[in-house]
C-alpha cells in the first residue's frame, strides 16, 4: 500500500516538545509527515508542492496564520483538520451557544449584551443570575472572562475588556454555574482522555499538573459527547464540562486541545491523533 502524506502544520522557530513527538510516532507508524512551519518563508509554490506530496493536513498551530494556511490549502482542493468553516461555530462564545441551543445540548444559559452599557444592564438586570460571568465572544485561557456581582461591576468589566483588547467586541452574560472543569479528549468519535482541570478559584484555565485526576464518564455524558462532536463536526478537540445539580453542562468545545494534561500519556494521545488521520487520508 501507498506510504500516507500528512501535512503538520506548526508554528515555532524551532519544533518543539510536542512537533516532535508528532514526527518520532509518525515514523514508528509508516507516516510520511511533512512538516510546516508558518514561522519559516513559505511561497505559494511551496504550499502548492505541499498540497500535490499530502493526503491531508493537521492544523496542529492555535496562530491566526495557520487559518489563513488553512483555507490556502482548501482553495487549493486539500483538506485540512480542522476545517476552516467549522471554526464559526466555536471560536465564538455566542454562536456556540446558538448551535448548542437549537439541537438541545445542554449548556449554560446565556444572553448576548449589548454594547451600549445602560441596555445591558437592563438586559443583566433582565437575565437575573447573580454572580454573573462576563466574556468575550473570543478569548482564550480565561483572559476575558469575568465575574460580576451587580450591575456595576458588570459595566467595569465590560469597559475593561474593550480597553485591553485590540478589537471592541461583543460580550455575553452567562449563569455561573460552581463546579470543577472537566475535560474530555475526543480523537475520531473516540474519547481518548478525561482530566479534571487544575486551577485556582473559579476559573479553572490550567493546562498541565501533577495533581490533577481522571473521572469516569457516565453514560449521560457519552452521549452528550457524542451529540456535540457530530453537531460541530469537529473530530479532534477537547471539550470542556461542568456539572450543575447532577447534570452536565458543555461549556466549550477547543481545537487543538492541549495534549500535556499528563507527561506520560501524551505520546499515546499523539498515536491516536496520527491512526485517526491516517485512517481519514485513505
Ligand atoms: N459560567 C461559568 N461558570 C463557572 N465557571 C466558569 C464559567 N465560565 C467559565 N468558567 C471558568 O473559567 C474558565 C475559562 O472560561 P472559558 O469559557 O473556557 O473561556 P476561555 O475560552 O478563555 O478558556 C473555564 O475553564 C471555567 O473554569
Ligand atoms: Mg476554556
């Protein structure tokens, strides 16, 4: 059988821990991975000769330029994971929840804001779930996400996010729901890891520790995984949970989950990650 080409899409100066292991498992598995850095001078010839050598590509990098190396590839005919169009849906908080709302996966309840402060505090006053979580219809690691005790709190928040980031943009009030973070790793339509999310206080944005434990995933939660992996039709991501009154909540879904929950098991994580593609390139 045909050697399999996968285009590895990165971005450092130099691979790093993680690149590296993509490459070392890939030869272990007869993988032809090519290895594209968008930290380097790449020429449209240079994608084009990428396209023509690979079955398919890994977008493995979280920078804006792989989504623009992205949809090259698939102006050019190739396919990439993840697709660039199924980023709509969860690279914004507020049509996440839209998606997550019309095919009743349970999620937390949330409004959008609008950007004139004294609306949205009606809108809050309105919504009525107190402490309230503000964010950034985008963020990441919890750099916009905030908790509000009243109205004027809300109004301070929402003036500092539009001063800190670059972009005024749209913010959403969610309920804040008091629970641990819980994460799930799903490769294909396989779940390959749970963590619980290390963090201090509420917000739980940690990545990689010694003390942080599995949980068992029950058969209410498996299927609301299963539910949210077909709706977004993502195949490898990580996705986030709370627990309300027994029950499990989606909170986010994330692609190119981080793989370091636990040192130990990511080469196996990186396994699954190079079996699934290939599977999907044949
Ligand atoms: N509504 C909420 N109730 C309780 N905790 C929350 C809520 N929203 C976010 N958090 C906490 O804050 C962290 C970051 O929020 P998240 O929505 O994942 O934003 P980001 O995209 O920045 O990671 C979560 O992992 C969780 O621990
Ligand atoms: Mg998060």
């Amino acid at each position: 059988m045909k050697k399999i080409s996968i285009g590895y899409i990165f971005n450092e100066i130099h691979p790093k821990k993680e690149d590296r292991l993509f490459r070392e498992v890939a030869k272990e598995k007869g993988i032809n991975l090519i290895m594209i850095n968008t930290n380097k001078y790449l020429t449209e010839e240079d994608i084009e000769e990428d396209v023509k050598k690979c079955d398919l590509f890994f977008n493995n990098s979280t920078e804006d330029i792989s989504m623009e190396l992205t949809k090259t590839i698939e102006e050019l005919g190739d396919k990439v994971i993840e697709p660039s169009n199924k980023f709509y849906y969860f690279e914004d908080k507020w049509m996440f929840f839209m998606k997550c709302f019309k095919h009743k996966i349970p999620t937390l309840k949330t409004i959008l804001l609008s950007e004139n402060i004294p609306v949205a505090k009606k809108e809050l006053i309105g919504f009525n779930h107190w402490p309230v979580i503000l964010k950034r219809i985008q963020g990441n690691n919890g750099e916009y996400v905030a908790m509000a005790k009243n109205t004027k709190e809300a109004e301070q928040i929402m003036k500092r996010f539009w001063k800190k980031g670059s972009e005024r943009l749209a913010i959403i009030a969610q309920e804040f729901v008091s629970s641990l973070s819980y994460r799930v790793t799903v490769v294909g339509d396989k779940i390959v890891q749970t963590a619980i999310r290390p963090g201090k206080g509420w917000k739980k944005t940690g990545n990689h520790s010694n003390h942080i434990g599995k949980f068992k995933v029950d058969k209410e939660l498996e299927k609301t995984i299963k539910k949210t992996i077909k709706v977004f039709g993502i195949s490898v991501c990580g996705i986030d949970f709370l627990k309300k009154d027994g029950k499990w909540l989606v909170l986010e879904i994330n692609a190119q989950p981080g793989l370091d929950f636990f040192i130990n098991d990511r080469k196996r994580l990186v396994g699954e990650i190079l079996d699934f593609l290939k599977k999907k390139a044949r």
